[in-house]
C-alpha cells in the first residue's frame, strides 16, 4: 500500500516540474534567442517544488495570523525572486551575456504569467464541461 502512495505524490511532483521546466523554457524563448538549458530548467523547476511545499507549510503556520491572500503574494514574491537570483547567470542572451537580476526576475515573471495564463484557459475550457449532463 505504501507503493501506491509514493506513486500519488511522485507523479503530480513531476507533472509540476516537467510543466514549470517548460513554462521557463518558453519564456527565455519569448525573451528573443536567450539561452536557456534543460538542466537549469529542471533544477529551478525542483528548487520551485521544494520552495512550493514549504510555502504551503508555512501558510498552514500562518492562517491564523495573516490572511490568506498577502500569504500567498508573499509566496509568489519569494518564487520571483529565487528565480531571479537562479536564473541571473545561466541564462544568456544571443551575445553570451548573463541576464543579471532585472532580465532574470523578469523571465520569471513571465514564466509565472504563462502558467497563470494558461491554468485560467484550461479552467474556462473544463469548467462548462463539468455541468454538462
């Protein structure tokens, strides 16, 4: 029994990372030839995971005493710039310049609003789905 549950957590853990490694991706592309490995992709995208957990374990810490909503900006705020500060010097753009803070946090920025883009479409795409009979 304990394999199947191991299996429950495993695969939406690696749906999360294979997801957010793309949605990284797609946004250094959006940047115009900025370079960006798989490998960086991947690690930020478990480093996201890992970061993701403990933000909803402090959340559960910090219910009683803030409210949900600045929790979860906070969160977002830290995810933006532990992108940042993973993304300034592995991603280059078309000369072989590393990004830096400000291009970086910005690629990172996009890459969250992708995910959120994209999240919103698939949720106006089911949700009328849903009610059908």
């Amino acid at each position: 029994m304990s394999g199947l549950y191991v299996m429950l957590w495993v695969i939406p853990a690696g749906l999360f990372v294979l997801v957010h490694a793309a949605f990284a991706k797609l946004a250094a592309l959006l940047f115009g030839r900025a370079r960006l490995a798989w490998r960086h992709a991947f690690a930020y995208a478990g480093l996201l995971l890992l970061v993701s957990m403990l933000v909803g374990a402090g959340m559960a810490w910090l219910a009683p005493r803030v409210p949900e909503i600045v929790a979860s900006a906070l969160g977002l705020a830290l995810c933006v710039v532990l992108g940042g500060g993973f993304f300034r010097g592995r991603v280059t753009d078309a000369r072989g310049v590393a990004f830096g803070w400000s291009r970086a946090l910005l690629l990172t920025l996009v890459a969250f609003v992708l995910a959120v883009l994209t999240g919103l479409a698939l949720m106006l795409l089911f949700v009328p789905l849903a009610s059908v009979p």
